[in-house]
C-alpha cells in the first residue's frame, strides 16, 4: 500500500488561480490480516470469486492515522487539495473549521462551485478541491463513517488528518486518545512509517477549534 502515485495533468486554458499549496490525497482501505489491497480484484476478475474481505486499515497517502501527514499551513493561505478515491466503500469526507469549494470533478471543471465542508466520494472519483486558509487553530479532516476512522477497529485512526496552522499541534482530545490505547499499533502501520508515539505523548497542544464531537 502506498506504491502508488497521481499522474496531474493541467489543461492549457486552466484558469490562473494561483495556490499556495497543492496537494494530493489518495484514500483507500486495506485489509492487514490477508495483505489484500482492493480486495483482491484479479482473482474476481480470474474467475475466482471469493470477493468479501473486511477492511480494518483506511488510508490517506497508504498511512492510516496517526501516520497521516498533516497539511501544515498559514494563515491566508489558498491550497488547492486534491482526492482521488482508490479504495471500494464510499467515503465522506469532513473539514472543520473551513469550508471549501470543490472546482473540479475527474478532472473536469465544475461550472458552478458549491461550498460545502462535507463531500462524499465514490471509487474512482476524483475532486480538486478550494480551501481557503483563514480559521488559525488545529483542526480535524477526517472521513464521517465512523469505520473509516479506526484501525482494526480502535478510535482514533485510519482516514483521519489535520490541518495545522503554524504554531498549532495535534488536538488535545486526540494526544489523550492515543496515549490511552496502544491498539493502533497495527501492522499497516508497522508497514508504513513507524508510528511516532513519544512524540505524540510529548504534545503540547494548542486546540482553540472545536472537539471531535460530531
Ligand atoms: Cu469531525
């Protein structure tokens, strides 16, 4: 997981809004105990079709949370995000403190943006999406069903991350979490990076934003 990358292409008469930031988040869900990315699609397509297997790890970027990388920001800052969805479940993506505008769909420009703070997204799709960085503070950007946040079912985890204005660190109700549990410790993240958790427990955090209540 996490062998993969976006190949972006800009159409030519692209309008000449100029970001700050430009990102890409690619979601998907893995299954650690059998090592089965996507469900193991060949063997469906093989004939074989043994299909069902429970995801327990969801991904941004092939890491599940707290290995997520945070989008680190400034106040004032426009980032243009971009969500390709690889995975096989819907998700629904969330962004506190913000809204955003999504300007694009697979690639094609949407001709009249609609603000909102919660998309979802199906498999395959692709959205680039407007934020506007003006609510300095420490917030949550996560997928709303509520699975997609563990890992291997433990809260908090998977499709979870941060945008973190400068000067901001992890909420604290999300530190007291992780120090509480040690079941995020799950293969997918022994695959990928090594969970950091010293660090983690050394947080200070400055959260002003709102909790994870909703
Ligand atoms: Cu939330």
């Amino acid at each position: 997981m996490g062998m993969y990358g976006a190949f972006i292409i800009e159409a030519r008469d692209e309008d000449l809004t100029i970001y700050d930031q430009d990102v890409t988040w690619m979601l998907s869900s893995f299954n650690t105990k059998k090592h089965i990315h996507n469900e193991g699609v060949s063997k469906y397509f093989s004939g074989n079709h043994q299909y069902k297997v429970e995801k327990d790890a969801f991904l941004i970027n092939g890491k599940a949370f707290p290995s997520t990388k945070a989008l680190t920001v400034k106040e004032g800052d426009l980032v243009k995000l971009r969500l390709i969805h690889m995975g096989k479940e819907p998700y629904s993506m969330h962004l506190h403190g913000h809204s955003f505008t999504t300007t694009h769909k697979d690639g094609f420009k949407i001709e009249n943006p609609q603000e909102m703070d919660t998309l979802p997204i199906l498999p395959g799709e692709r959205y680039d999406l407007k934020i506007e960085m003006k609510n300095p503070g420490a917030w949550v950007f996560h997928d709303h069903i509520t699975q997609h946040v563990t890992n291997d079912g433990f809260y908090p985890g998977g499709m979870l991350s941060l945008i973190l204005y400068e000067g901001y660190d992890l909420p604290e109700h999300l530190t007291d979490l992780l120090t509480k549990i040690d079941n995020y410790k799950i293969e997918t993240l022994k695959l990928g990076q090594p969970v950091e958790t010293a660090k983690v427990q050394e947080t200070k955090a400055h959260d002003d934003g709102d909790g994870h209540g909703h």
